[in-house]
C-alpha cells in the first residue's frame, strides 16, 4: 500500500493548498468549504492505507526487485453477492428524502435502515 498511500496523500495536499489559495484569492466560503471537503476526499483514504503500510509486511508492488513468482497465489476471497448495501443505502435515501416529502418517508425509510443494518 505504499505507493497508493503517497498517490492519494500527494492529492489530499495538493488540493489543500488549491483550498488556501482559493480561499484568500476569491474570499468565497462556499468553494473553499467544497475544496476543503475535496482535499479531505484525499487524506483519509491516504491516512488509512498508511496506517495498513506501517502494520502489513510489503507486498511484491511495494518492492523495487520483486519477480513475477513472488506474486503468485490465491488474490484473496471476494465476498459473495448481497443486497444489503442497497436496501441500506436506500433507507438512508428515503430518510432524507422525509426532509421534503414528510414523516411518512421517514417510516419507509427508517424500516429500510434497520433491515439494512443488520
């Protein structure tokens, strides 16, 4: 996870600076807030892959000298098809959606959040 973790925290920085910048040039609030909402897109995934780096022994892709037998083996397990997510993601939608529409969304879509969250 080495070089995803400098990819993703080299955006995360970059945009920061782009926020600092936009925020003094333009003085607007709400491209600032968006850019930082776009720079922290960046460092997150980058802070957690390099909390994994520092934790997982390395990978061939993180080493200069690796061969193509070092890479050989199981990939992994893949988790089989759900529906879940989306009735979740769903339920978190409706209930939003009880902002405009009214409380009766908000039943529909707590009832959708609790059979999702299990």
């Amino acid at each position: 996870m080495k070089i995803e973790y400098r990819i993703y925290l080299g955006i995360g920085l970059f945009v920061s600076v782009l926020t600092v910048v936009y925020f003094f040039w333009a003085k607007e609030y709400g491209g600032a807030t968006m850019f930082f909402g776009t720079a922290g897109l960046g460092i997150m995934p980058a802070m957690y892959m390099g909390w994994w780096h520092r934790r997982m022994k390395p990978r061939p892709e993180d080493t200069e000298n690796a061969t193509m037998a070092e890479s050989k083996g199981a990939i992994g397990a893949f988790p089989s098809y759900t529906i879940w997510p989306f009735v979740l993601g769903m339920g978190a939608f409706m209930s939003a959606l009880s902002l405009v529409f009214g409380e009766w969304t908000l039943v529909i879509g707590g009832a959708l959040l609790i059979f999702g969250a299990r």
